[in-house]
C-alpha cells in the first residue's frame, strides 16, 4: 500500500500539476473574426509573410486602424478553490514585431484578471516595441489573485507612420501551474518517515519477543 501511494506521489509531483495553452487560436493560424478572439478596436485579420511568421502559417495583422486592441477571455473559474488559496500562477508567453519602416508601429500585450462580477481586480502590460528585425519574445509568469474568474488577454497594436497598422503579434500562451507540488513532497516525507517509523517499531517488538 505504502509503495503505491509513494508511487502516486512521485508521479504527481513530476509531472508539476501544470495545464496546456488556454488560449484558443493563439497563433492566428484561423482568421481571429472566426474564432474566440474579439475586435475592441481595428479589423483585425491574419497574415503570412513581410515578415514570415515566429511560428506557423500566419500572425495577428491589426489592418488599417490608428489603434487596435483584439481580446480574448479566458475561463479559469474551473480552479476558484486553489487560485483563491494563492496556490496558481499564470505563465504567459507572447511575441511581437513591427514592420521595417520609421518610425515603426508599436505592440505591447496586456493581462487583466476579472473577477466572477465581471470586474478587472488586477493587471498588468508590457511596454511597447517597435523591433523591425526580428521577433521579440514576452514573457511574464504572476500568481493570480484572490477571486480570479477570468484572464483577458488583450493584443495592443499603434500605428505611427502609413496607413496600416503593422504592430504584430504571434504564438501566445497562457498556461496554469500550481504549488501544490510541495505539498506532495511534504505528504510523502511524512508518508515515508511513518513508514519508517512503523517498521522499526515492528521489528522491534519482535525482536523482544524473539
């Protein structure tokens, strides 16, 4: 018995308690009019070369807009009980480029974290980049908080030269993970430890009835 549940543990704390990309059409391989992703502002549409693509066919192209905002709501109301325990932390991962022209156009991403009123209880945004030469990868790991329902994510895109604006955006993620992990290592210390503890007790009294 003993050895399955150290079993179990084991694979539980390998494996991180971690879940795959939230976002749904994260690389704008499928017009962002056609999927999950919603147009605050801009004509949002997708596009597959001048420049290639940071991964896949295609990439958010914000079309002829000043200012351009696509978001997209994500549910995460299924892990209420551990995000209002503090026990979760989003992961997210995004790229941005601009198109080879001064002064370029402009991206940045935002995280907004909404509570089950519909309310923004927290946020946070990158600043704005304007590379021309390659992708720029964003990165950014918070621990949401408290009453957490929801995580808009919002694609920002400025245009400052031309008609179009070539603020883009490719291959997002979003991914949960959890500190639960170190509560397995600490169930299976004293899992271990009162086993130990169990069978010396054991051997010794048979030792004294021996």
């Amino acid at each position: 018995m003993i050895k399955i549940i150290f079993l179990f543990l084991l694979v539980s704390v390998m494996t991180g308690c971690s879940y795959s990309n939230m976002i749904k059409n994260p690389g704008a391989e499928l017009s962002p009019a056609d999927s999950n992703w919603t147009s605050l502002s801009g004509r949002w549409t997708h596009r597959s070369v001048a420049p290639l693509p940071q991964k896949g066919k295609s990439y958010f192209f914000p079309g002829v807009a000043a200012n351009a905002e696509l978001a997209q709501d994500v549910d995460v109301s299924n892990y209420a009980f551990f995000i209002d325990n503090g026990l979760i932390s989003a992961d997210y991962s995004g790229y941005v480029r601009s198109y080879p022209q001064r002064p370029a156009d402009e991206s940045a991403e935002m995280l907004k974290f909404i509570n089950k009123n519909g309310e923004v209880i927290d946020s946070f945004k990158t600043k704005y980049y304007d590379s021309t030469n390659a992708w720029v990868h964003i990165v950014k790991k918070m621990k949401l908080p408290g009453g957490t329902r929801a995580i808009r994510v919002t694609l920002i895109s400025k245009r400052n030269k031309g008609s179009n604006n070539d603020g883009y955006h490719d291959n997002l993620s979003l991914t949960l993970s959890n500190s639960l992990s170190i509560y397995f290592i600490l169930l299976l210390i004293i899992i271990v430890a009162g086993g130990m503890y169990f069978f010396y007790k054991r051997n010794k009294r048979q030792r004294k009835l021996h």
